[in-house]
C-alpha cells in the first residue's frame, strides 16, 4: 500500500479535524439527501454537469450514507471526488488535492481501497496529472482517469415544503406551495379525495372548484427536473360543511324550543347548536333546548360540523320566543244581563299582551280583545260586553309574548244574568195555589220558584222549566207569597214575588157557652188545616133594630155584652181573608128576662107583628103577647097573667 506522505496527511486531516469542530460547536445536522446512481457512461466532467443540471451534485460520500450509495452501485462509477477540483459557480479553488468534494465540503471522510490514491506519483495514474474518484461495487474508492466513462451516482436534498390551503369553501379552495430551487421544470398536482385530478403548473398556486362539502381532499405536488419527480409537498384539508338548510321551529314551549332542519348536501358528522351562548352537539337533524325563560325571543344559531377538521358551516339562524307562562286566577264577576267582569293574574316572565275571547256552545265567537299588560297592576281585568241575555258563556284567555307567541289557554264558564219574570198570576182554591208567569226576555235555563208562609220558605222549586207551578196541600185562608225567579247557571235574575190567600174554610160547631140578661156568649171550632184564621163575628136582632160586628183573630170565642134581656138573637161566624169570607154559621139564642114589670103601651109598641086596637082589653092582648112571646122566647119566659089594680100593668 502507498505510503502518504506527511504533507498529503496534513492536507487530509486538518480540513477533516476542522469539519468535525466546526459540526460539534455548531450542533449542525446534515440535511437529508437522496442519492441516484445513473447508468448512462459518462467522464467525470459529463457526470458532474449532469447532476448539476437534473440533481444537487456528485455525490459527496460520508461514513453516514456510504452504506447507502454502496447498496446502489453495480459496477465503478463516478463519485464527487477530484485531486484537483476546478472551481464551478458553487465550488472554490482547491490548492491542496483531495481536500474538497464536488459540492465544496472539505473532505472529512475517506475510503480509499488499499494502496490508493498514489501521492508519490505525479499523476496517481502513470501519464495523468489529474485524477477523479470513482468508487467500487462494493464502496471503496480508486482514482481513475477523468476522461474514462463510466456510470455515477448523483445526490439529491430531498425536496421539502408545506403546501398552504387558502380560501376554502364548500365546493373550492385555493392552495399554494413553496419553490423548490435547481432547474425545476414544472410540478405536477394531484388531488385525492373527492375528486381524482393530475395537473401539471408552472406556477405556486392552484384552485380547485367543484368540490364536495364537508369532505377530505390530499393535495401532492410534485417539483420535476429533468423529467425526474422530486419528493411531494404534502396536505390534506376538508371542505366546509354546507350550512344547514330549511331550519324551523317544530314546537315551543314555556322553557324549551324543538328545532328541525334537513340534512346539507355533502358530508356532515354533526351538528353544532347554540343559544345565549350555550353550545349543544347534535348527530340528528333535530334538537330540543330546555332550560329557557317563559316568554323571551331566542336566537338559535345552528353550524354543521366535520369530526376531523375544525371548520364550521355557515351559521343557519331562527329567531323565536318561548311560550309565555299562562294566566292564573281566572275569575269572573260583576255579572249583567249583557256583560261581565273578567279578572286574572298575569304570568311572571315577559308577557306583553292579552287576547280576551267570549264563545258560546256553538263555538259562535261573541268577544275577542287584545289587551296590553299593565305592569303596575297585580290583576288584569277586562269588561266582556255585547253578550246575549241568560246565556252560557266560555272565556279564555291567552297571554302572548313579543307580539306572536302565545301562551296555553286558560278557560273559565259562566253566564251573563238572566232578565226577571213578568205577569206573575195567582189563583187560589181552599187548599192550592196555581202561579203562572210570562217568560223572561233573552235566555235563560229554569225557574226557581219559592212557596212563602208567614215569613217562612214552606216550598222551593228549582230549574223548573215551564212558567207555572201549582201547590197543593196549603193551608186554608192563608196569606201565600210566590216568589219567582229566572236561572241562568249558578245567576238568578231579580225576584218577583206576588201574594194571595187561599180561600177559608167555614169554621164549624157554633155554640153559646154563657148568657145573661145583657150579654151572650158564643164558641166556635176552627176549619181544619187553617194557618192563623181570621173571623168575622156579628149578632143581630131584628125585633129590637140591634147589630154588632167584629173581626176576631186567632180566637175562637167571643161575648157580646149590652144586650136586652130576654131578646132572640141571631149570631154568625165567617172565616174570613182580605180578599174572601167562607159561608156563615149561624145560631139564634135568647138573653135571660128580668121578672119586671112592662107596660101594654110598651108591648103594643115594641111588637111589630101585634096590632093594639083602641078597643082591646088587656086581657085580650096579653093572651096574644103570651102566645107571640113563647113562640119567640120559648122555654125561658114563664107568663102569668094577672089583674092588678094598677092599671095597665103585668106582673
């Protein structure tokens, strides 16, 4: 093996040992490189422009990649190697041999096959000045001369670069990449994914149009030189979804929303939805948000989402407002024949507006009002009018919330008042009472009719629906009041009420209980089933022109006093009312006689059916006034006649 010299040492290893610190001081990393054995035969110089021109250089060997080169070679081929390198536009003068490679690095690493190179030799190889490396199949190095052909392996920085994805829409984007410097002749695009394309541009940037949203697309370009396609600068992107189409409101309620939407063309994993800040996933074209305040406008915002990639859709936007609470406290008074009252209590929330409606059983419509909240005030009320007379009548009310959104309806039935009655009649018999009466005007649903004795309710009819009643069973010659009323549901009308007696009854068993010679008492029994009975009493004499009358109230007996003595005479008894009396009963009775003395003269005068004649005897007309007097006083008077020396008397 030739010996170096310790010139040709020192030339070697101090580049060498300058390299190497230059590496550990600086912490450098040697760039990755490709290597590319060319089997065309070529001189060193041939070698060296070609890979000049469609690669970095000739290759620069290193104890790093001499495996590798080594593993490409099947035969001698040119490396970048040169005793004497002649500078070219990337290279320096080299005054010292084998210090430099082709791409200006020092020399640091050497794999000389034993006994090269020849430095005691002018040339190395007899008649050269010059030699080149080329380096064996197996990787050791010979010097050759410059001018022989051979094949040669060229090296290569692998390509590198990031491609940039701009502007990307649903169905575009627009991409750049970066340049890759040494006699690139163009590069070529291909785009995977959706789409299959091959492009070929000799600028750094591309778009792309008619793509499928929501989907992932590769993107290589390829940098060529010299028909040779270098490494790709890589990416991969997706499409923005489509945004959601035909997004709507399904159902509302007081605190929560129901959206649906249909499903965007193109890819989407899932749905993205946002109220008042708060971010909700969806995987299906729906969703209910809960938890939301009565009556208050929400903005939904909906975004179609991909799993891998971070972009969002355009944003589909629905305003609505949740449901109002409803109103409670429903309540109705101050009812007429023609209107009502209708109160409740307003919901908490935002409740703006009120809608009043009146419907009767036909679902006719008789009231709607739209009624502003008044927000100082604990209870709203509105005065339902223009509703028919005695009729049924369905309120609702409906709060509303920002003009459009209605709350749950809240119903409450009552009836406006019914007119009153008119033409109440009454006819009575001893024991019945019939009422008849007109019906009221408007409607109204019954009657309620009330029997009234001395104060006392003794009969009441409700929702009678005829306009007459009749009572039976009453008392005789009692003072009845009717009373009638007009019903609509639970409201009665004003009452009209009229009273009339049943007719009496006569009382029965008449009899003197006492007599004197001045007064005459009388005993009667009352009618059976009488309430408190009111008589008539009177006592006549028609001998003696005599009448006495007197109305007797819950008695039974009575005695008439100032009579005259031993006069028949003839009492009667009437039940009586303020508008009848029953048949009398009678009885005739004397009062007792005195044994007094009476004169003819006052006989004679005193007895109508008697004629004194001028002529008469006493004793004539005594005989007659004996048999007058025991016709009229029967039993009670015992005459005796007898002549006394007086004249004209009688004892």
């Amino acid at each position: 093996m030739t010996k170096f010299s310790l010139q040709a040492k020192i030339c070697i290893l101090v580049p060498w040992a300058l390299m190497m610190m230059m590496m550990m001081m600086h912490g450098e990393a040697e760039p990755e490189f490709e290597f590319f054995l060319q089997p065309r035969h070529l001189t060193w110089n041939g070698a060296r422009n070609h890979c000049q021109v469609c690669f970095k250089e000739l290759v620069t060997v290193t104890d790093k990649n001499t495996q590798v080169i080594a593993q490409t070679l099947t035969s001698d081929s040119w490396i970048g190697l040169r005793k004497h390198l002649h500078p070219t536009s990337n290279s320096s003068p080299s005054s010292m041999p084998w210090s430099h490679w082709a791409n200006g690095d020092l020399l640091t690493y050497q794999n000389w096959y034993p006994g090269w190179p020849v430095l005691n030799s002018p040339g190395g190889v007899p008649g050269t000045e010059d030699l080149c490396v080329a380096t064996l199949s197996f990787g050791a190095w010979v010097e050759k001369n410059c001018s022989e052909l051979l094949p040669y392996v060229c090296y290569d920085e692998r390509s590198s670069g990031q491609v940039s994805v701009t502007a990307v829409t649903t169905s575009g984007a627009t991409f750049t990449w970066q340049p890759v410097a040494g006699g690139i002749s163009h590069y070529r695009v291909e785009v995977g994914g959706g789409i299959h394309l091959t492009a070929n541009s000799t600028d750094l940037t591309y778009d792309l149009s008619n793509l499928t949203a929501g989907t992932r697309y590769s993107i290589q370009v390829f940098p060529v030189k010299c028909e040779r396609t270098l490494n790709p600068q890589v990416v991969t992107f997706y499409t923005k979804p489509n945004k959601v189409p035909n997004l709507n409101v399904t159902k509302v309620t007081e605190t929560s929303v129901s959206l649906s939407w249909n499903k965007p063309s193109g890819h989407v994993d899932f749905y993205q939805v946002e109220v008042h800040g708060v971010k909700r996933s969806e995987t299906t074209e729906g969703s209910e948000v809960d938890g939301l305040t009565p009556g208050i406008s929400h903005t939904f915002t909906v975004l179609s989402g991909l799993l891998n990639d971070p972009a969002w859709s355009e944003a589909s936007h629905i305003t609505t407002a949740t449901k109002p609470s409803k109103v409670s406290n429903l309540s109705v008074s101050e009812n007429t024949p023609n209107s009502l009252l209708l109160s409740w209590t307003p919901p908490e929330g935002n409740t703006t507006h009120f809608r009043v409606q009146a419907m009767n059983d036909s679902n006719d419509k008789l009231f709607e009002s739209v009624v502003g909240r008044e927000w100082t005030h604990t209870r709203q009320e509105v005065r339902v009018t223009g509703l028919p007379v005695g009729t049924k009548i369905t309120l609702s009310v409906v709060a509303i919330a920002s003009g459009t959104v209605e709350a749950d309806k809240v119903t409450i039935v009552d009836y406006t008042a019914p007119e009153p009655i008119s033409n109440l009649i009454l006819k009575s018999t001893v024991d019945s009472l019939k009422a008849t009466w007109s019906r009221p005007a408007g409607s109204y649903s019954s009657f309620n009719v009330t029997l009234r004795l001395d104060g006392r309710d003794v009969d009441t009819t409700a929702d009678g629906t005829k306009p007459v009643k009749n009572f039976h069973w009453l008392k005789a010659g009692a003072k009845y009041t009717v009373i009638v009323r007009s019903v609509s549901g639970h409201l009665q009308s004003q009452p009209l009420e009229k009273s009339k007696f049943t007719l009496p009854r006569p009382s029965t068993g008449a009899t003197v209980i006492s007599t004197g010679r001045d007064r005459l008492t009388f005993q009667w029994t009352a009618p059976d089933n009488i309430g408190t009975p009111t008589y008539l009493v009177t006592l006549n004499s028609s001998f003696w022109g005599q009448h006495w009358s007197f109305n007797l109230v819950n008695i039974s007996t009575h005695t008439f006093q100032n009579l005259t003595s031993g006069t028949r005479y003839t009492f009667q008894v009437r039940t009586v009312t303020d508008e009848a009396q029953s048949s009398p009963v009678t009885i005739s009775h004397l009062t007792d006689v005195d044994k007094r003395e009476v004169s003819l003269s006052m006989l004679c005068s005193s007895s109508e059916p008697l004629l004194c004649a001028n002529d008469a005897t006493e004793e004539s007309v005594f005989r007659q006034l004996k048999a007058h007097f025991n016709h009229l006083l029967g039993d009670h008077v015992f005459w005796k006649l007898e002549k006394q020396e007086s004249e004209n008397t009688i004892s």
